[in-house]
C-alpha cells in the first residue's frame, strides 16, 4: 500500500497506552482489530515496536523479528545499537527499535520510496529529522483513520476483535520467523536481489 506520494507505508506499533489492549485512561486508543485488518487481509508491513507482547496478540513481526531479518538475510551480523544503552535493558530502547525496522526495508529495498508511520504515546516525533518518519499519537491517529485524513481506510467495524485483551495474549510471546509474512517477502526479495552488506545506523 502506498500513499498519495508513492512512498509504500509501513507501520510500527507501541502497545501500552496505544492499542486497545492496554489503552489510555483518558484518551482513545487504536483497536487492535485495525492492525490485523491492515497486516493480515490488506498484506500492509506492521510491525510491533514497543511492549513485545503485542507480536502475538496481533500475530505481527516485532524487534526479534527485526533483529533476526537483519543477521539472516540483510548484513550476516548482529544489529549495531549505535548511541544507545541497550547494554543496560534486555530490549533495545524505543527509537533504537524503530530505526532497525527501517534500516531493515532500506537495506532490502534501496530503489523503493517509504514512509515510516510510528503510532505511539510517546512522542518521537524527532525521527523525522533522521528520515521518512511520521508519527502519531494514538488518539489522533485513530481520528485521522476515521476522518478519511489517513492513506488507509478505516477496517470494518466486524473484521477483527477490536477491544479488550485477546485470548491469547501471554506473557512469553514467541513464533516461527519461517511462517511469518513479511519476513518471508523480504528473504525471497534478498535472495533474488541481494545488496551489499552494511552495519546499522544511528
């Protein structure tokens, strides 16, 4: 899916305070039946880059996806963390995690246009002076969808379960990388049209 300026959009999801499984007490949150819509029947890149809890929830590619992408099929090495104190955390840290998945589609892509939407309650608004990112608050992202003022159309109200925790939410999130979408496009797009190998951005 690309949007008006031909730029293909690809989505990056925080969790907590963000989606309906874990919303904002006093601000609206994006139904998590939006991302499986946009993942799962439209075929759209979403990724999780916050709470990694929602990988399974949604059934979507997260940072251990991100990370295994990169060492598999992009560079043969780990993903350099540069400027950051992931040493210190068992995850990267926000921004950190935002900047593999786009350094992932570039290094895959180099001839394609992107746009790096990031939906999250925290502002990181200040990545798009490092590149095609936007970012949206919850809240406003979720009127903006309604509003027809977004490239993707609204999801039907009964397409997936849009509020509450799902069933299988867990605190051990996990699946195969071989069975997941997106992954799988981009391998085949790598082994088809490999690029020079590169270590990671800031």
């Amino acid at each position: 899916m690309r949007n008006e300026d031909g730029e293909k959009i690809v989505l990056c999801f925080d969790r907590d305070y963000t989606v309906s499984v874990n919303p904002h007490p006093d601000e609206r949150a994006v139904p998590i039946g939006w991302l499986q819509y946009w993942a799962h029947e439209l075929e759209i890149p979403v990724w999780a880059t916050g709470n990694q809890h929602l990988r399974t929830e949604a059934k979507i590619p997260g940072i251990r996806e991100a990370e295994f992408a990169w060492k598999e099929y992009v560079d043969g090495g780990e993903y350099e963390y540069d400027d950051s104190q992931f040493e210190d955390y068992w995850q990267p840290r926000r921004r950190d995690g935002l900047r593999i998945v786009r350094d992932v589609y570039e290094s895959t892509y180099p001839d394609e246009d992107f746009r790096f939407v990031v939906v999250d309650d925290v502002d990181v608004s200040d990545l798009s002076e490092e590149g095609p990112w936007t970012h949206y608050f919850p809240w406003d992202f979720v009127e903006a969808v309604e509003n027809g003022e977004f490239a993707l159309d609204e999801p039907p109200e009964d397409a997936y379960r849009n509020d509450g925790v799902p069933f299988n939410s867990t605190d051990d999130p996990d699946f195969s990388h071989e069975k997941q979408r997106e992954l799988q496009e981009i391998r085949t797009d790598l082994h088809e049209h490999p690029v020079p190998s590169k270590g990671g951005t800031n």
